[in-house]
C-alpha cells in the first residue's frame, strides 16, 4: 500500500518537506513511496506555451532521478488523484501546499472527492503566504515591513535528500511532451543546482551593481527553477548567508535576498487577494482612461511584436519571444511603456508575458505587472514613468544589449542605438519611427491619474 506523493511545484529530491512527510510515513508502515505527476488539462495549454515546454523537461529529468519511476496520470486531479490513491490502496497523499488561487481551489476539490487524508507539509515559499501578518493582525501593505518580519521569522535550514527512499513502480502515461521555439535552458534539480552554484560562485559577489545591467549576464537565471521547485528558496538563501560569511560581498548577497523576500510578498498579496490576478487593488485611473479599440489593438501589437521605435523596449519584447526570458529592468521599462506610454490596461501585458516568460507564474506576473502600473499594494508610484532612452543610456551605456536583440540597428555604434532617428544618416532602413512621443504620452497619462485622484 504505497504512500502518494503528488508532486506539482516541488519537483525536486532534496529539501522537500512533502517527500520527507510521505518518507517517514511509508517507513513506519513498511511501505513504498509512489511519484505521481499529473498533466492537468486546465494547465497544459495547447500549443504548449515556454514555461510548459521547461515543465516537461523537468519532469523528465526527475523521472531520471527516480529512474524511471516518476507516474504521470493525465486527467483533472479530482477525479485523477482519488483514482490513483485508490487503486493503490493509499493511506494517505502528500504534498507541498499550494497558494495561488487555482491551486487552492483545485486541492480543495481533490481533498472532498478523496476517501483518505490530503496532508500538505511545506510550500513553495521561504515563509508561508499568509503567515505573516502585522501587530494589529492584518496583511503587510509595505514590502519592507513584511521584509522585516519576514527575516525575523526566519525559515528552517534546508534539508538533505532523504537516503534511501522506496520508490514504488506503479504504471502511467507516457512523459508530456512539449515543444517551443524558444532554446530552453537544461531543466531539472541537478541543472538548477549547477546554475546556482556557478552564480554564487561568479557572479553573486558583484550582484548588487550588475543586477540590473541587461548588457552583463549578473542575475542568476533561476526564476524558472524556483517556479517549479526544482531548488527551494531555502536553499538559496542558507546558501547566500553562507556565501556571506565567506567573504562574498555580503551587502550583494543581501540585495539578493531581498529579491526573495519579494517574490515571498507577491506571494503574501495574492494569498490575501486572490482577484489581485485580474483586479487592480488600487485605481490609478478610470476605466475610460485605458485605450481600447483598433488603435489600441494596432499599439499593443506593435509593441508585442518589439516594433515599438524605442530600442530598449523592442530589444526587450524581442528577448522575451526569441528566449522566453527577459532581463527584469526591461520587464519594468516594457510594462511601464504599455501601460504608461501606450495607455493599455496591464491585465493585456500580463496576459502576454505569462504566454510567453518561461518563468511566467502567476503571483510574480501579475503582482510585478501592477507594481508598474501602480496598482499593487507598495507599488511603484503612479507617477513614475520609466523613460525608455534614458534608463537604455544609463543600463545599458555602450548599447551592447539591444544591438544583440534589434539587428537592424547593429551599424549604430555605441550608445547612439538608443537613439537612432538621431543618427548622421537617419534612422536604418527597416527599423519603425517611434510609435508615440514619450514626453507627450507621459504627461497624457499623468494628466489622466491626476484627474481620477482628484474626482475621488
Ligand atoms: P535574479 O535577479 O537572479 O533574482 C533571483 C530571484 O529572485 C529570481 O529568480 C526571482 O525568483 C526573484 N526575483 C527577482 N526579482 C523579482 C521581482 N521583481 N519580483 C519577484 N521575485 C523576484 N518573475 C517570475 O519568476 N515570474 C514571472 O512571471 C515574472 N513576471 C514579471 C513581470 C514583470 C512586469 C516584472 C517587472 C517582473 C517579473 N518577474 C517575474 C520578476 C523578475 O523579473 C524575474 O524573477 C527575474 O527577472 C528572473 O531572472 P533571474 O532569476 O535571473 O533574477
């Protein structure tokens, strides 16, 4: 009688506090351990989107771990789930507790429709989402008051894979398959395990200035491994106080540990406001204020398609449909353009960028979007309005990074890409005139949010 462990967003073998809970019960019984992943219809888009592709890549690489014994099941988990467990003659299902809004629900459905125990030990972040909470017992409104509870409360050391573990072979379907333009990254704990160590090791020590030059490869690249647990945060972060007391520049491993903290909030907010997927929580504008129609239709495309005029924010939409990745200073310069520049609602922005990041994930999408727009709890302040020359000048001074993603300005030396209608000759043939006027557009959409604060 196997014990289940259904894996989701843990797909890894060490620090996996939902594997130690399904271990420890299946060694008091004697018993094995069966994997089960199942392919849910409701998330496995057709054509698979990048993040899908790297999902299937994951999972075989844990099946290789598991040597061949990771049980794929394909069907809605409420009916999947109770059949495996029953077929198995299961005392009980483990897993690491989700948090996002489909997620919660879904695990609920699985729980009432289950004849034996759903037991959720862990999740998928350094500190449960909704644990912490202010003195007077509500949600944190301002991330460095969460980021101070949050390192006071601390998080328990990482813990090793467990030895030993008794894996059950119980048949299932074949492997996922999904394919993607894009080149993916080796997928898999020992992959993301390698990826860090070589950060750490490089680059960590230099984070806090590199961070956010696009032109440098200074970020760690493991937003993909963390969204489907192939490392736990934990580890990242027993790694980073460990890196510090080793000498590494501890004021960059702390600037890195902030970023978690941040994905640890997003994660907070939405616990608290599941409709933060689709609803501004604060209303920077009204309704009429967001560009619709065909003009809007021909903008948004425009800039989807990196053919905005501005270099920094074509060089950044074309990283993100050539890689599925793009750096995170260009994923605020491109956000801030679309909604600020081109007046389209965030929700149209985030719908795209979670097609296509390999990273996409719902609560950092969504909540990092409406930090941009102004409209997440301890957002960016609506007037700021990121100026796409001037942060490409100062982040990216030699203009090495958009000359990678836009070809047709590659003749343009130097920082004069950042400005090519300003060029001796002209701007290069094949690449567009600017959409809009910066200035303009700004001072239309403060004019506008000015407006709605005053009527309120
Ligand atoms: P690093 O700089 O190495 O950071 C280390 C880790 O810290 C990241 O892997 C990530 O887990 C976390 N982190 C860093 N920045 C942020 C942030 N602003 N918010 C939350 N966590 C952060 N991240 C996603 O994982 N999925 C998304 O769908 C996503 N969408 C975004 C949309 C917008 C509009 C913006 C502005 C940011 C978004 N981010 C998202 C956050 C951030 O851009 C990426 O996590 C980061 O670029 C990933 O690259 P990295 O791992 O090299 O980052």
């Amino acid at each position: 009688m196997p014990v289940l462990l259904w894996l989701r967003r843990d797909l890894r073998l060490a620090d996996n506090p939902a594997l130690l809970a399904a271990a420890d019960r299946a060694r008091a019984t004697g018993d094995e351990v069966a994997a089960l992943f199942v392919v849910d219809p409701a998330l496995w888009s057709s054509p698979p989107t990048p993040r899908l592709a790297y999902l299937a890549r994951s999972l075989r690489a844990l099946d290789e771990r598991l040597g061949g014994r990771l049980t794929i099941r394909t069907g809605r988990p409420e009916q999947v789930v109770p059949a495996v467990a029953h077929e198995l003659a299961a005392p009980s299902v483990h897993v690491a507790a989700a948090t996002e809004p489909y997620g919660q629900r879904r695990d609920d459905r699985v729980e009432r429709a289950l004849g034996v125990e759903l037991v959720r030990t862990g999740c998928p972040y350094a500190v449960a989402p909704g644990r912490l909470v202010t003195r007077a017992g509500t949600p944190f409104q301002v991330y460095t008051a969460f980021r101070d509870a949050w390192l006071d409360h601390g998080w328990a050391a990482p813990a090793p894979e467990p030895a030993g573990v008794p894996w059950a072979d119980v048949p299932g379907d074949p492997l996922p398959e999904a394919s993607t333009e894009v080149p993916l990254s080796a997928a898999g704990e020992v992959a993301a395990r390698e990826r860090w160590s070589a950060f750490v090791a490089e680059a960590l020590a230099d984070y806090r200035w590199t961070r956010d030059r696009p032109d440098l490869a200074g970020t760690s690249a493991m937003s993909a491994a963390l969204k489907y647990g192939e490392v736990h945060p934990r580890t990242l972060l027993a790694d980073l106080a460990a890196a510090a007391r080793a000498g590494v520049d501890p004021a960059s491993a702390a600037t890195f540990r902030d970023e978690l903290a941040w994905r640890d909030f997003h994660a907070d907010v939405l616990w608290h406001r599941p409709d933060a997927t689709h609803r501004s929580l604060r209303a920077v504008a009204s309704d009429d204020d967001w560009a619709t129609g065909a003009a809007a239709d021909a903008a948004f495309d425009a800039w989807a398609a990196g053919r905005t005029g501005y270099p920094f924010v074509d060089a950044g939409m074309r990283q993100l449909a050539e890689t599925g990745w793009m750096h995170n200073r260009l994923r605020m310069v491109v956000a801030s353009f679309l909604v600020k520049d081109l007046h389209v609602a965030w929700q149209r922005g985030a719908a795209l960028f979670l097609d296509g990041l390999v990273d996409g994930d719902t609560a950092q999408n969504q909540l990092n979007w409406q930090w941009v727009a102004g409209t997440g709890r301890d957002a960016a302040p609506y007037f700021r309005v990121f100026n796409p020359v001037a942060q490409g000048q100062r982040l990216d001074p030699e203009g090495d990074y958009v000359r990678r993603w836009v070809p047709e300005l590659r003749a343009l030396p130097g920082a004069a890409v950042h400005e090519p209608w300003a060029a001796p000759g002209g701007p290069p043939p094949g690449y567009p005139p600017r959409l809009v006027d910066h200035a303009t557009e700004r001072r239309v959409a403060l004019d506008a949010y000015h407006a709605h604060r005053a009527a309120r």
